[in-house]
C-alpha cells in the first residue's frame, strides 16, 4: 500500500475509535513560550513536549505549558545571549556577561597553572635533594 494511502487508513481507523468510545476530539489549547527567545507561543495540548522551530526567532524549542517549563538560570544555558533582547540594556548585559566568561576562563587558566608550579616544586624538592 502506498504511503499516503496508509496515513489515510490510520486516520480512518483512528476517527472510527473515536466515535466508538464517543470521546472528544476537540483540541484544547495550551499556552507557554519559547525557550529561546521567551515569546508566546500557543499550540494544541496535544503538541505538548514535542520540538518545533519557534514562529518568532525560528529556533527550535520544546512546546512545554509555561507552569511546567523548567527555570534554568541564565548563565547556565549555552545560548543565554540570544535570550536576551537587543535594547540597550541588553547589550550592556550580553557584554558583561561576555566579560565575566572571560574573567572566570581567565582565573581557571591561572588555577591550572599555579598547581603546575606547585607540582614541579614539589618534584624538585623531593628529587633535588
């Protein structure tokens, strides 16, 4: 059977169980937003949880209630600057942001390297003797 007359099929079989078991089929609707660019986004219940492209940045973004949605901070999401709007505000806060990256990768590379020393003394001062 071809393809397209098999989605027919399971559609027919799936509108005959409905009637049967006289259930309701109309869609109610959910309300939540993208988690990407935190616009609204109202879609059919029954899409809850799947991924679609967002109708207002085009990023993709799981279709979750706003009460369910998960609070991620900020900092923590890998794309957190492109949550946050291009006003000036948020460009202030997307270089600051910026910024404290660098600080913290900056401090780590220090970190690392300061025990490196501290390892090689160490080395020395128990081979050296």
């Amino acid at each position: 059977m071809p393809a397209g007359l098999s989605d027919w099929a399971a559609i027919a079989r799936f509108s005959l169980w409905v009637q049967q078991n006289k259930m309701n089929t109309a869609c109610e609707e959910s309300k939540g937003a993208c988690q990407r660019c935190g616009e609204h986004i109202a879609f059919p219940s029954v899409m809850q949880g799947r991924k679609v492209a967002c109708p207002h940045c085009g990023l993709e973004t799981p279709l979750v209630t706003e009460d369910v949605q998960p609070s991620k901070p900020l900092l923590l999401d890998p794309d957190w600057q492109k949550r946050i709007p291009n006003t000036a505000i948020g460009l202030l806060v997307k270089t600051l942001g910026t910024f404290i990256e660098l600080i913290i990768g900056l401090l780590t590379l220090v970190a690392i390297a300061a025990a490196f020393v501290i390892f090689l003394r160490c080395l020395h001062a128990a081979w050296g003797r």
